[in-house]
C-alpha cells in the first residue's frame, strides 16, 4: 500500500504542477492587467512602476522561476485586485462552494440510483424508456440554461426560494439541483446499464434459485457489483464540481470559489488563477485516491499491490 502510494503522489506532484505551468503561460498571454487596474489617465511610468511592483516588468522565463519557487512554499502571490495573499483568498471561498458540491451530489445520488434500479428492473417498459428519456435531456441541457429557467419558474413566478445569494438551505436548492440534475443523468445511465449487465450474470440467478429475496439479490449484490464503474465516474463528477461551479455560481450570484475564479479570469489577476487552479488540481488527485481505496472495499479481489504493478513496470 506505501508503494502505491509514494506512486500516485509522485504522479500528482507531476500533474499539477503541468497544470499550473499550463496555467501561467496562458494567463501570461492573455493581456497586461496593469490595463485594467490602473485608470487611463496612467502615465507610461505609472505602468512602468505597477510592473515593477508586482514583478510583472521580468522576462516570462524569470516569472516563471519566482513562481515556482515561491508556490513551493504555498505562495500563490498577492491578487491584483484585493491585494491580499492569493490563496488563502481561494481557501476562504472554498467552504462555500464545497457545501454547495456536497447538495448537488446528495440530489445526484437520490435522484440516480433510484432511476437507474427501476430502469434495470423494469428494462424495456414505457417507465424505463421515459427514465432514460429524461436522463438524456438532462445530460444535454446546458447547465447555465437550466439555472436561469428554475430562477425563473421556482425563484420568480412560484417564489418558493430566493434567486440568489448565500445564506440557509434555501439559498442552495437551485443551484444544487442545477448541479445534481446533470450528474444524476450521466450517473443513472452509467448505473442502469451496469446492472443490467449484472442481473443477467449466473450467480444473480443462483441467489434468487436459493430463494433469496429480490431485496437481498439487488441491493447485497448486483448493485454492489455495479456499482464500480459508477463509482469512478461518481468521484469524477465530485473532482470536477469546483469547475463546473463556476458558471452556476455565477448564475446565482454564489459567492464561491468559481465565481471569484470567473472574476480573476475576466480581470487578469493571475495570483488568484493560479491558486485556483491548484486547488482544483489537488482536489482531483484527492477525489481520485478515494475512489482508488473504495475500489478495494466494493471488489476485495482488487489489492494495491495489484493496482502499483503496472505503475512500476
């Protein structure tokens, strides 16, 4: 288990930072953000001097050098905009946006693995058509469209929840289900498919022979089975919530780590985007450490000696 993983750190170590040095490049060609922080009554030397300042005035191979260094110690740089240290700035909106990544993925699993074991059940049938029917409108819907048209219907016409904002439960049933809604669909699909292919296994039909009841044949067995391939795709989905929050934070007006990355993008302040960044890149290499470990708990026959093997060789 330690060889496995000292692997998967050296491999996350190695993946963020491309990451973030992707990351620097492209911010670094996207404009000069003494542009738009300094009014345009600014001298060349006031440019000039808020350059230097912010040791913006370097060669990118310079830059780029400081930067590393000093993210090796956590420190991300001071934003342009709040002057303050960049990623502790990050850190502080994360709760949020975390809490609002926890709603959408409780709506996605109540909403997902009910369909999909109906939808396996009952495979063929007008409810497995219309349940997979609206698994695939959901998938497609874009997740901006779908936010406006709940404000819209649940915030403005029925006036059941506030349009946005931060504040109780209340505040995070829309953006939640925008989140979860799509996550359901790609989960349920996923899930219905794979039970099916379970049910029709020998040994499914061994327990029921045995007398077994169905509970106990799906529920202690075929959905445990199935559940492996959702479980990847569950904790991708998990990894991938700070970024796709970006636009419904922005929709609702939330105020989470994505809206304030959506901010930095638009003004160019790099620090801030940076430190994004990486926390979303540890986020993913987290997310998929803990699918690797459920792995081991859902199917025994998997070992991280077996998991390691192929990453030496």
């Amino acid at each position: 288990m330690l060889g496995y993983l000292a692997v998967r750190i050296v491999y996350a170590v190695l993946v963020v930072f491309g990451v973030t040095t992707i990351v620097f490049c492209v911010m670094r060609l996207s404009g000069d953000p003494a542009l738009l922080f300094l009014p345009a009554s600014a001298t060349p030397e006031d440019v000039a001097a808020y350059k230097a300042a912010r040791g913006l005035d370097q060669p990118l191979p310079v830059q780029y050098a400081v930067f590393v260094a000093n993210a090796a110690r956590g420190d991300f740089g001071t934003s342009l905009r709040y002057d303050e240290p960049a990623l502790p700035l990050v850190v502080s909106r994360l709760p949020a946006t975390l809490t609002l990544g926890a709603v959408a993925a409780l709506i996605a699993l109540l909403v997902a693995v009910p369909v999909a074991l109906v939808s396996a059940l009952r495979k063929g049938t007008v409810l497995d058509t219309a349940a997979m029917m609206a698994a695939l409108f959901g998938q497609s819907f874009p997740q901006f469209w779908l936010g406006l048209m709940l404000i819209l219907i649940f915030a403005v016409q029925l006036k059941l929840f506030p349009p946005s904002g931060q504040g109780g439960l209340q505040h995070l049933i829309l953006p939640g289900l925008t989140l979860g809604l799509g996550m359901a669909a790609v989960l349920a699909r996923l899930l219905r498919s794979n039970l099916i292919d379970v049910l029709n296994q020998d040994y499914i039909r061994t327990g029921r022979a045995k007398g077994l009841s169905e509970y106990a044949v799906v529920a202690r067995h075929a959905l445990k089975n199935a559940a492996l391939p959702s479980v990847t795709m569950f904790g991708l989905q998990l990894a991938g919530l700070i970024g796709n929050a970006v636009i419904v934070e922005w929709v609702f007006g939330y105020p989470g780590v994505g809206r304030l990355a959506l901010q930095a993008i638009s003004q160019r302040d790099f620090p801030i985007v940076q430190a994004f960044v990486f926390v979303v890149g540890v986020t993913y290499v987290l997310l998929n450490l803990i699918v690797d470990v459920l792995y081991t708990y859902l199917d025994p026959r998997i070992r991280f000696a077996d998991r390691a093997a192929p990453a030496a060789r």
